[in-house]
C-alpha cells in the first residue's frame, strides 16, 4: 500500500512540475524567435480585416527593406595618398569598403533616413488601431476569427519588436551622426 501511495505521490508531483518545466521551454523557444509575419495565402474577404493584413505586410516589408537599406559609416584615420605621392594619415569619413565618403554626403544619408525612420515609427502606432478595428471585424464570422485569429498579433509584434528594431537603429545613426559633424568641425579648425 506504501509503494502505491509513493508512486500516486511522485505521479502528481510529476502532473504539475512536468507541464510547468514544458511551458517554460515552449516559452524561451517563443521569446527566441522574435517576431516573423507570413501573409495568409487567402483573405478573409472582411474588408477590414483584409486591410489589416495588407497593412501588417506592408509595414512589415517597410522595415526589413529600411534596414537593409542603411549604409553605416565609421570616422577612423586611414592612410590617404597626396598628390606628390606622400601618404600621411586623415581621419575620414569611411564605408564598410573602406571608400572616403563626403561628410556632407553622409550626414544628408542620416538625415534622410532618420527622417523615414521616423515615418515607420509613426505607421508603427496606428497599426494599434487597426489591430481593434481587424478584431472588431472577425467578431461577426466565429469561424473566420478561429482560422485568422493569430493574425491579429501580428501588429502588436511587428510594433513592439519593429519598435525596438528601429529605435535602436536610429540611436546608432544618431551616434554616428553626431562622429561625423565632430570630424568634420575638427577638420574644418
């Protein structure tokens, strides 16, 4: 009887830590992925909520393409060949390739893209009104919010994690921004 009641005792024990232990992996796998949008292959044919999917998309595909997009710079000296053929180090404004870019020709870049970084940001707050008017159209086809229902996190995930995306993109161009009018006023002295 003792064997048995041991066993029932390890068994519940096992029943409420082994799905805790399972929620919590499932969860940090969840926390690892970030968020990933994938357009439905078929609308709903509710006119809001197709619109909502269409702008989930659109916005989704603004930020990917607008970090992509970024050509970071670094101020740093390199050697530079003078017309008499002397080399002598210059602390220049360079590209990934090494290439000597215009201060001017960089800051107009980060001001350029500051600028339509902003204009994301923007779009990332309304699609928090679009999510309730998206929600509020499933409400009258229950089986249509069944099968889209998961749908509707998409514009709070693409806000929060395109958010922090793009927050943190624009800190960094802010940075560099402020190196590159440093050297520039440097040089001009």
């Amino acid at each position: 009887m003792k064997k048995i009641l041991s066993f029932l005792a390890v068994a519940m024990l096992l029943g409420v830590i082994a799905p805790q232990t399972a929620y919590a992996e499932k969860k940090k796998d969840k926390d690892k992925k970030g968020w990933k949008w994938e357009m439905p292959k078929k609308m709903t044919g509710i006119d809001e909520f197709d619109h909502y999917l269409r702008v989930c998309d659109t916005l989704n595909t603004r930020i990917l393409t607008y970090m992509d997009s970024v050509t970071f710079y670094t101020v740093r000296p390199i050697d530079v060949k003078q017309p008499d053929g002397t080399i002598i180090k210059r602390r220049c404004v360079v590209d990934d390739k090494d290439n000597i870019r215009g201060s001017n020709e960089a800051l107009a870049q980060y001001f350029d893209m500051t600028n339509t970084g902003l204009d994301i940001l923007g779009d990332l707050v309304k699609i928090t009104g679009e999510t309730t008017v998206a929600t509020a159209s499933l409400a009258g086809d229950p089986l249509k919010a069944l099968s889209y229902g998961k749908y509707l996190k998409a514009g709070p995930n693409i806000a929060i994690e395109g958010g922090k995306m793009m927050k943190q993109l624009l800190k960094k161009m802010n940075e560099q921004k402020k190196e590159i009018i440093q050297t520039t006023s440097l040089s001009q002295s």
